[in-house]
C-alpha cells in the first residue's frame, strides 16, 4: 500500500498480489494457461515444476487448483492428452512404435500402459478394431 494514501499499488495483469495471494479469477486464468501450454505442447517433457513456473505458481497450489477445475491431476492430463493423440494417429495407420516416443510417452510399454488404463484395451486392440470398422 502506498504509505501515504492507503491505496494498494497498481499490479501489471496477472502479478500475484504482494502477499503472494492471487485472486480466484487470475487462480482461473493461471490453470487455465497451465492447460492451454499441456494442450500445445504435450509432445514435449512436462513437469509440474516447470509448469508451476511458467504460470506463477507453485506446484502444490497448481496441482491441486487444475484438479478441481478438470477433475484429474495435471500429470493424468498430459497422459490423456497424449493418449487422444495416440488414437488419432492409429486411426490414420500409424503403428504404436512409431507413435510412443513422437507423443512424449518414454517408449511403446509406457504408451500400452496408460492406453489400457484410459481405454480399457491395448493399443494392439484399438487398431484391430479401427481395421475392422474401416473395412465394413
């Protein structure tokens, strides 16, 4: 506050308060850019630490605001996005060899393993099956 006038400073857009509080609106757009970067840049490594930094936030505070706004854990997000993009891809004929790594996933057991968790059948079974309704 200003020592004379009583009157809190002016803060640039998106500059936590000075007692490093931020209000629910800009909590709201600082979750929503954490999304926002996962969406645009899920093929990349993510971690929350960085992810924390790049919207001002810290990662505890992150983590739990973005699982109330989305319902699921940032991490669990980058998976499902990356596991969407999975089945784009071998809907378009390309082999989960060659889709693992080029998504961000460490390698084709890593794909399978959150594949099967969020689809509820491997990646093998979801191409058989897009197979079998392409050539109905």
């Amino acid at each position: 506050m200003n020592e004379n006038s009583g009157i809190p400073p002016v803060r640039q857009h998106g500059e936590p308060a000075p007692d490093g509080k931020r209000n629910d609106d800009e909590t709201a757009q600082a979750v929503a850019t954490a999304k926002q970067y996962i969406d645009e840049n899920f093929c990349e490594p993510i971690n929350l630490d960085d992810l924390a930094a790049l919207v001002g936030m810290t990662r505890f505070s992150l983590a739990k605001r973005f699982r109330q706004r989305f319902g699921t854990s940032p991490y669990r997000y980058v998976c499902q996005v990356r596991v969407r993009q999975a089945q784009t891809m071998m809907e378009q004929g390309l082999r989960p060899t060659e889709i693992a790594i080029e998504i961000g996933f460490f390698d084709q057991s890593h794909l399978a393993r959150h594949f099967k968790r969020l689809c509820g059948m491997t990646p093998r079974q979801y191409r058989t099956r897009c197979a079998q309704s392409a050539g109905q």
